[in-house]
C-alpha cells in the first residue's frame, strides 16, 4: 500500500513538473508572479468536464466577454452552447498567457454581481422602510450606485487593499486596523473614507453624478468589510489552478451561487439608520469587521461538502443582510448630509483657504512669497499674507488643485515627493489632490502623483518652522499627516460684544468685571467661536477695534 502511495504522489509530482512557469505581461500591465502555463497543450488535451470543474457556466459566459472585448478576438461563440466552445477560449487564454490578466479583474469578491445585488437591496430597503426622500433622491441614480459599486475588483485591484483585517482586539473606538499586507494605508477602510468623502465634495459642487459614482466605490468598500474573508484576511491566489481551491474564492462562489436561492439572504428593512448617522466611520468599520470576521472558521477551515450547507450558508446568513442594512443607513445618512445638515464638512469649489497643519499648529506657506517655477511650500506660523491663502478649484474628475493667491497662475506641485510651485496645467496629475475628511474638521490630503495613495505631511520635527511639505505613506497615529481648512471669509465684520452686568459697554477684556463676561475659545471651526485679543486696560468704545482670532474686527 505504501508503495502505491509513493507511486502516486511521484505521478502528482511528475505532472505539476511538466507545467512550465512564466511571467506574464498582458495588456500592456506587468505582472511578475508566477501562472501556470499550458506550453505544449493541445485543444483535444483538454476535457471539458475539466474545464466546467474550473469555471462555472455563469463564470464561462463573463470569461468569453471578457476575452473578446479586453483582446479584441473574434471567437466563434455562441452563449447558449457555452459547451461547445469553453474549451477552445479557455485553452487560448492560457496559450496568451493572460489567465492571470483575467482572474485579477474578474475571480474577486461576490463575483461583481453580487457586490451590484448587495447595493441595490439597500437601495430597496429604503423604499421599504418608508424613506421615501431618500429613495427618490437616489431612484435617478440607480444604475449608476450599483454600475460603480463594482468598479473597484476592475481599476482599483492592488494587492490587500481590499481588506480590513480585524485585530481581535476590544472594540475601542478610534482606531484603524490594517489591510492584509499589513499597513494602514490603503485599506477597505480608507478607500471607503476616500471615496465617501469625494462623493460628499463633488455632490455640493454640483457634480451630483460623479458624486454618485464616487458613493458606489465607497459602498463597494464597506459591502468588503462585510464579508468574512475580506476582514479575517483570508488572502486570494490569482493561480489560474490553484484558485479554486483558495478558501476566499470557494466562499465567494458559493455565494454567488446561493445568494438568489436563499431568501433569508436578503434584508428587508433596516434597524441601522440611526447607528450610522450617530456613529463614526471608525465605530461602523470596526464593528462590521469584528461581526464578519468572528466567521472566519466557517470559512477558512471549510474543505468538506458539510462545509457548503452549514459553515458558509451561516457565514452568509450572519453577514448579507448586516451588510445591506449597513449600506441602507449608508445612503440615508449621505442624502440626509447633503440635504440637511447645513454644517456638513465639504471643501468648497473657488473658495480661498488658510490651511493648518494638526501636529505643528502652522499653516502652509510659499516660501519667501516665490512666484517662480520650483519655489518651495513649508509650513509657517500665522502670517495671514497671500501666500498663506490658497484658493482650491475642482477638476472635472473631481479632483481639487490649490493655486496660491500671491501667485495664481501656479498650483501646488509633488515634484520627487516635495511640494512646491509650478505653473498650473489642469491636466498635471501631480497637481491633482483629495481630500478625505477625518474628524473635528480636519482632513488627509492624497496626493495624484502617488495615485492617492501618499498623503502630505510635514517631515521631523514638525514643530520646525520652514520644513518641507511631502508626501508620505498614510499613517493614523501621524498627526502631522492631517491638515484643517480654515475659510478665508474675505469679510471684516462688525460684531459688538457687551459685559453681562453693564450691557452699554463691549467686554471688557483685561478690566475688574472680566471674571464675569463671556470668553471664547477658538477652536478651528468657522467663526463659531472666537478668540478675543487683548485691547485695553479699561472700557472699550464702541468705535474701538479689537482683535478677533488674529483678523481685524470693529
């Protein structure tokens, strides 16, 4: 018996041998791993029972589009007959060698479809539950929610970006896990924010149907941090073979399989509207991805056919319909922002900004108040002079670029990681930036030149005044990688302010009746607070100026 056993696994070894190695460049993209390589494979070598073992016949109808529309073949094809001819596009592809160009697009999470099914059952959800403004807000946009909500498995497909990996840790709010490579940045979590924050910029700026394409992606990110594999990091293999025995990908066609068949699947109404609109991004990510990850077993150890009516139809049923109630609350708490909360955070088109930076206290500056090609950005105390102001301007991608008012027929430029003057071209990508809003009013800038995977902060130490602007891997814990928007109001204001015993007389600053007047504390918030400067040592007139979070009042 040992003999056979031997016998057999030297038969297995021979033939994994006689399988040739290459690398693949495929569509003008390099691909560097390793794909099994069918070299001297003849189309009668092939059974098509092997094949349909391979692909599905749903799988085997997207695989001959794609063939033919990224290759531009014309196959004799016949979608009815699939039979007749999966062998033959199959067989070309691994002769191509551009199997591997066709798992990185396609074998991803929910199989695309399943990610545009998971939108628009929270789209219905909304008409369910009587949200009625919202639904209809959104019934126009429909097809273009759950059209992009799929864009990200094809044009946004990096390594591990599309996972949040669940540390096991208590759920102390705040904190952001890393994607399953390992670092913070990008991650399902950030490419959400990222996202949802662009949507957010562009639909107050009137660009409401980009700002709907950006709100798929985002929706794309968190459908991710609700699938098991995506936050325990159960990662994918793009082997053309040995996919199919991938825990990742067996889940997610298993789903995709099932998830008409089972109606239990499906969410039906919603009880998460109000956790979304209370909660942070932060609360909502991390919860999601300790709820879908505490499956991981259901999955990632699943190897036998009990597997299939047990393990992955819980997994299933404890995270589907989470994930569509999730995204339900996720598109009424947008149009409720965009439409109702007059204090939102967005970045304003055309409008003129001081800019901070969270860590140092200090405000972007064009050094010396150059004008010229190749002049440096620091940061700078609070000098309040044009180049300290920056007028931000939407691109038509949604994208902004900031032109400095000293100089405004330049625009903020990465040139080898550095931030500095060149002369605006709206089609520079290295001009190109956006901003994803954290908290407290502040935002992380990524940066085009890097993809908007790099973001700006300022280099050690950061309280140094005339330090450089770069661009930086993202890192949470890196305050000086989080910038606040100050609008500049282009105004001066008339405000009086009165002592509460004698209301005839402004607030006296420095004066006996201080401990009893009114104090504001400037909080980086527009205008709602302010700071009140030091006038005088005794009743201030009315016609007296006084100072008010370093700006001229009277």
């Amino acid at each position: 018996m040992n003999k056979i056993c031997k016998l057999f696994l030297l038969m297995i070894t021979f033939c994994l041998l006689s399988f040739s190695l290459i690398s693949v460049n495929a569509k003008n993209k390099n691909y560097f791993e390793d794909v099994i390589y069918f070299d001297n494979f003849t189309e009668s070598n092939i059974e098509e029972y092997d094949l349909y073992h391979l692909l599905s016949y749903d799988e085997a109808n997207v695989f001959v589009k794609w063939l033919e529309d990224s290759y531009k073949l014309k196959l004799d094809k016949d979608y009815d007959l699939i039979s007749n001819n999966l062998s033959k596009f199959v067989l070309l592809a691994m002769q191509k060698g551009i199997v591997k160009n066709y798992y990185a697009e396609y074998t991803v999470l929910w199989w695309g479809s399943e990610h545009e099914g998971i939108t628009s059952q929270g789209i219905n959800i909304l008409q369910n539950d009587g949200k009625t403004n919202a639904y209809n807000f959104f019934s126009q946009y429909i097809s273009v929610l759950e059209e992009y909500s799929k864009k990200p498995d094809l044009d946004e497909s990096i390594g591990g970006t599309h996972y949040y990996v669940y540390e096991g840790t208590p759920s102390t709010y705040g904190e952001y896990y890393k994607n399953n490579n390992g670092n913070y940045s990008r991650s399902a979590r950030t490419r959400f924010e990222d996202h949802y924050s662009s949507a957010m910029n562009c639909y107050k700026n009137g660009k409401h149907t980009l700002a709907m394409q950006y709100l798929g992606r985002a929706l794309h990110y968190i459908e991710d941090i609700g699938t098991t594999p995506h936050s325990y990091g159960i990662g994918y293999n793009y082997d053309p073979i040995l996919v199919w025995l991938n825990p990742h990908k067996k889940y997610e066609s298993w789903v995709n399989d099932n998830y008409n068949s089972y109606s239990e699947f499906k969410a039906h109404s919603s009880s998460k509207y109000d956790y979304v609109l209370d909660s942070s991004f932060q609360n909502i990510a991390n919860d999601l991805a300790r709820i879908s990850s505490s499956y991981k077993n259901n999955v990632d150890n699943c190897g036998v056919y009990e597997c299939y009516i047990s393990g992955y139809y819980d997994a299933a049923l404890n995270t589907l319909p989470l994930t569509q109630e999730i995204v339900a609350g996720i598109l009424n708490r947008f149009y409720e922002e965009v439409t109702n909360n007059s204090s939102i955070n967005y970045i304003k088109d055309g409008t003129t900004y001081f800019i901070k930076n969270y860590k140092s206290t200090y405000y972007l500056d064009v050094e010396n108040s150059g004008t010229s090609d190749g002049t440096n950005i620091q940061q700078n105390s609070y000098q309040g002079g044009l180049n300290q102001q920056f007028t931000v301007v939407m691109n038509s991608d949604g994208t902004f670029s900031f032109r400095p008012k000293n100089a405004p027929t330049k625009a903020l430029t990465i040139n080898n990681g550095n931030l500095e003057l060149i002369t605006y071209d709206s089609t520079d990508i290295n001009q190109k930036f956006k901003f994803t809003y954290i908290k407290y009013g502040y935002y992380r800038i990524m940066t085009g030149s890097s993809g908007f995977a790099r973001v700006l902060g300022v280099g050690s130490p950061y309280t140094d005044v005339g330090n450089d602007i770069e661009e930086y891997i993202y890192n949470p814990d890196n305050l000086d990688q989080q910038w606040y928007f100050e609008e500049h109001a282009g105004h001066i204001y008339r405000i009086i302010l009165r002592n509460l015993y004698y209301h005839n007389t402004l607030c006296d600053i420095c004066g006996e009746y201080f401990a009893e007047s009114h104090e504001w504390h400037y909080n980086g918030s527009y205008y709602i607070c302010l700071k009140c400067g030091m006038v005088s040592d005794g009743p201030v007139p009315v016609t007296q100026s006084i100072v008010l979070n370093e700006k001229l009042f009277y």
